[in-house]
C-alpha cells in the first residue's frame, strides 16, 4: 500500500504547511511568493511631465478665468477649463 502523500491530499507544498520553518537572512530574499511580480516604480516620461503641466496651467488659468469680472470667462469658459484639466490632463499624465 502506498504511503500517505502529505502534499497530494492538502493541495500545499512544504514551503508553506504550517510547520514550515521561515527563511531568514539572505536566503530570505530568494525566496519568491508563487510567481507575484514585485511592483514597478513610476517612470514618468516627459511626455506624463508634458500632460501635468498642462494641467497645472489649465487649472490656475481656469482659475484665474473664474475670478475675472467678466460673466461669460466664469460661468462658460473657468468650468471648461477646470473640467478639462482635473478629468483630462491630470489623469492622462499619471496613467501614460
């Protein structure tokens, strides 16, 4: 009769069962975690800098367009250019 096959009947390697040991030390950096990649950090090319300035000069002349005395620039164009910049711009420099 064959043996009992811990592995087979748990569905769990010995690397992670509970009586597993935790590497520690730099072998502890060699181990990985089932195939997860690490996370990429933002590299941001000048293009994502050339959409957030855009932005950046979209909101302060929307701005600037809200607090102008004239009836048309702050109740057509200031929200325009705010909607544009906070919903188009801004996010388009963080994602690409």
């Amino acid at each position: 009769m064959p043996k009992d096959n811990p592995r087979r009947r748990t569905g769990r390697g010995p690397e992670t069962s509970r009586g597993a040991q935790r590497a520690t030390g730099p072998e502890a950096s060699k181990i990985t975690t089932g195939g997860a990649k690490e996370p990429r950090a933002l590299q941001f090319t000048r293009l994502n800098w050339l959409l957030l300035g855009m932005g950046a000069l979209l909101i302060v002349s929307g701005y600037l367009a809200l607090a102008s005395g004239s009836p048309t620039m702050s109740t057509v164009v200031a929200p325009v250019l705010l909607v544009a910049a906070y919903t188009v711009l801004i996010p388009l420099g963080l994602i690409l």
